[in-house]
C-alpha cells in the first residue's frame, strides 16, 4: 500500500514538473542588446533573431572590435538579412581608446543577398 502512494506521488510530482517545462517555451523575453559587433556577437545576434523566443527591440553598438558606425552598418545588413528591420538601432559614442587589431575583420563582414519573396 505504501508502495502504492509512492509511485502515485512520484508520478503527480513528474506531470507537475513537466508541465512547467512545456509552458517555458511558449513566452517571449524581451531582450536589450548592447554589443561592439565582434564575429562572435553576430553569431549570438543571429540565434537570437532566428529565435521565436526572444523580442529584440532595440539594439545598441558600441566602440569594441568595430566602430560604432560600422557595428550599426553591419547590424542593418543582419537585420535585414531576418527581416526584422523594425528592430531599433543606436549607436554608441567612440571611446578613443587603440583599436583592436582585429577590427578590420569585424568591420569588413561579408554578407549574402538577403531573399525576396520566402
């Protein structure tokens, strides 16, 4: 009889977790980005606007591996590429500090053509 209740309980605990895991993918969070466009914050830029799970509205560049001019240019051709263009953008102040020595990699970003008509 023990045993019994046991696995009742075990079993209501187990329904009551996953129910919990299942709604966890169904809600938005709503993300700030500040970033100075180095190749890997595109990567991470990427998987966020590829995601249904996060609302990106306004992202901001800062002077880093790109210049904040270059980061905005570079974000418009990323934005558009997802067509997520309403996505606000504002850019930083330049620091004034040495540049990185890999800054002409993340200012010179190859792009595809983004896709008409999907």
């Amino acid at each position: 009889m023990m045993r019994k209740r046991c696995v009742t309980l075990c079993v209501l605990l187990f329904f009551c977790f996953i129910a919990h895991f299942a709604r966890a993918h169904t809600c938005r969070i709503s993300i700030i980005v500040d970033t100075d466009m180095a190749l890997d914050d595109l990567r991470a830029l990427a998987m966020l606007l590829n995601s249904d799970m996060a609302d990106i509205p306004l992202i901001v560049t800062s002077d880093g591996a790109a210049s904040p001019q270059a980061g905005c240019r570079n974000l418009r051709m990323l934005l558009k590429y997802f067509k997520r263009e309403s996505t606000k953008i504002a850019s930083g102040e330049l620091l004034g500090k040495p540049v990185p020595p890999w800054r002409s990699w993340s200012e010179n970003v190859r792009w595809p053509e983004a896709q008409g008509g999907d």
